[in-house]
C-alpha cells in the first residue's frame, strides 16, 4: 500500500515557496530539477509518483511512457494545454490544474483593460507625457448601458462577470456547457449573444475547438462594432483577421493579454525569430492594449495557485 511518505513528487518550475513547504509537511518528498532538458527528466522520471509543473514544456506520449509510476500530475495554473490529457487518463494518471486559483486576477484584468480602451487611458498617458496635453482627441465611452459578451463562462467568466455588477450593463454568456448562467449573467446562443454584444470577453480554454475560433467569419457575424478583450489564450484568435476587423472599424479596441504568437511555455513570444506583419500593425495601433500574459499573475494569484494545488493533491491521497 501507497503512503504518502512514499510519494515522490518532482518539482519542474519555481512556484511560491508555501507549495514545497506545506507538501513537505504533510510527508511527501520533494526533489527540484527547473534546468534539466525534456529528455533528461524523462531518463529519470521513473522514480516519481507526481510531478508539478507549469507550463515548462509539453507532457506528451513519449514522456508518459517513460513515466512508469506517475500517479498525477500537478499543473499549477488554469489550463492543462501542455498534457496530452487523454492518453494521461489511458495511463491513469490523475490530472490537478488550480483554474480557481487566478480567476480572480483575470477577472480584475479583464475589466481594468476594458476600462482603459473604453476611455483611452493608455492612449491619453503616453499623450501627456510627450507633452499634449489633448482634451477632444482623447474622449471616450462609457460601459453604461452596453451588453458585454462573454464567451467561455468557466471559473473565468463567472469572474469577470461578477465585477461587471457594478455598472449597469447587460451580461450575456455563451458556454458549450448547459445551465451555467447565473444571476450575473444570462446564457444564451452563440447567435443571440453576437447579436447583441458591443463587448466580447474571451475566457476559453485552447482545445481543437477553440482552435482559431475568431475568424473573419466570427467576427462578421457580430450585429454592432464592438471592443474585444482576450484573456484567455492566444491561439484562440486569427490575429490576421482581427487585424482586418480593426482596420475597418469592426472591432472598436483591442484589450490582449496573450498573442497567438506564444510559445507553448508563455516565457516567450515568438515561435521564430521572423515579426509577423500583424503584430507590427498591433503595436503601433493605439486603440489596441497589449500585456505579456499577466491577467492572472498578481502576487496573489501566486499563492492562491500554489494553495489550491497543495490542497488537490493532499485531497487525492486522502480519498
């Protein structure tokens, strides 16, 4: 029989310290290795039953082979993109993310980007500075009275939409899942909700579904121009198309905390070293916001994720 003072857990990026500190506590060993190659931790990986990671690299078919006594895996963030998920379940290989532990944060981020395009804060800063002082140029809109759209209504959205009590606007969600509407927001179709949104969220994860999701189809298919934040992941959006919807005035602003240019890790930005035309466009465009994937990276997000993984992974030995 398994105890928990059998369990060696591999730790393969730095997290906040209250995660080793409390997993050492409760009897598990820890070993760190945040430098070793792919294939070197995969010559080793045999000799743990758990390992938490971030986003270092992809935890594929070849590395779940090789792990023979992998009993889960710990991904200390929202989404488990980087684990090839249904051949981990084949394995039986238990899967922990920490979705709970930064909503929060993107909630928060999501509606301060928002904010920012809507009154063109960003804009007016950098304005002043070079020592315009432009009053007509830099007026902006008020969210009152607007629909905001929120496509994926997962810990995420509920987030957002829970700080959009606030103002008095109409919050509608759209979600591949039933009867996940709440009092703050108002389920509906994909059709109703581009229908009617002036404001579209995105708090999806990236699955072959989500894919590319925003075309210059999709984004056509909305009634009203409308501002568009995205927070969730950057390969979920043509960047080509959401261009073209900038250009023509489709798209009135653009709040990005993440870039379909990524890399898997999130570290960095560009798959080669080659500029995309698009990306060019963006940030010279000064109705767009850009920010280095930190919707959910505030100090506190830091330890409610390390938290909220400790606690999963004690909860599974417990049961």
């Amino acid at each position: 029989m398994t105890t928990i003072n059998n369990i060696k857990i591999l730790h393969l990026d730095n997290n906040h310290p209250l995660l080793w500190e409390q997993l050492a506590a409760a009897g598990f060993q820890n070993e760190e290795d945040f430098t070793s190659t792919k294939e070197e931790i995969e010559a080793k990986i045999h000799h743990y039953q758990g390992v938490v990671i971030r986003s270092r690299f992809k935890i594929d078919k070849t590395f779940l082979d090789k792990a023979t006594h992998l009993q889960f895996i710990a991904r200390v963030g929202a989404g488990l993109e980087s684990i090839d998920c249904d051949y981990a379940a084949e394995k039986g290989v238990h899967l922990i993310a920490a979705p709970e532990g930064n909503s929060n944060a993107v909630g928060e981020h999501a509606l301060g980007m928002l904010l920012s395009l809507m009154n063109k804060l960003n804009r007016a800063d950098r304005l002043v500075r070079e020592g315009k002082w432009i009053r007509e140029g830099n007026r902006g809109f008020e969210l009152e009275h607007k629909t905001v759209g929120i496509i994926g209504y997962g810990n995420m959205g509920k987030s957002f939409a829970k700080k959009l009590r606030g103002f008095d606007v109409a919050v509608l969600c759209y979600d591949i899942l039933d009867n996940v509407g709440d009092v703050n927001a108002k389920q509906v179709s994909l059709k109703e909700l581009q229908e009617q949104a002036d404001v579209l969220s995105l708090h999806l994860p990236w699955t072959p579904e989500t894919d590319k999701m925003m075309t210059t189809d999709f984004i056509t298919a909305f009634t009203k121009p409308f501002w568009f934040i995205n927070t969730s992941r950057g390969k979920n959006v043509v960047t080509d198309d959401l261009v073209v919807a900038l250009q023509s005035g489709k798209i009135l602003g653009a709040g990005l905390d993440v870039l379909e240019y990524e890399k898997l890790s999130f570290e960095n930005l560009f798959i080669d070293t080659e500029k995309p035309a698009a990306f060019d466009y963006l940030l010279a465009a000064e109705n767009v916001l850009l920010t280095p994937h930190i919707a959910g990276w505030t100090y506190e997000s830091h330890e409610k994720l390390a938290q909220t993984i400790v606690d999963k992974i004690i909860s599974f030995y417990k049961k």
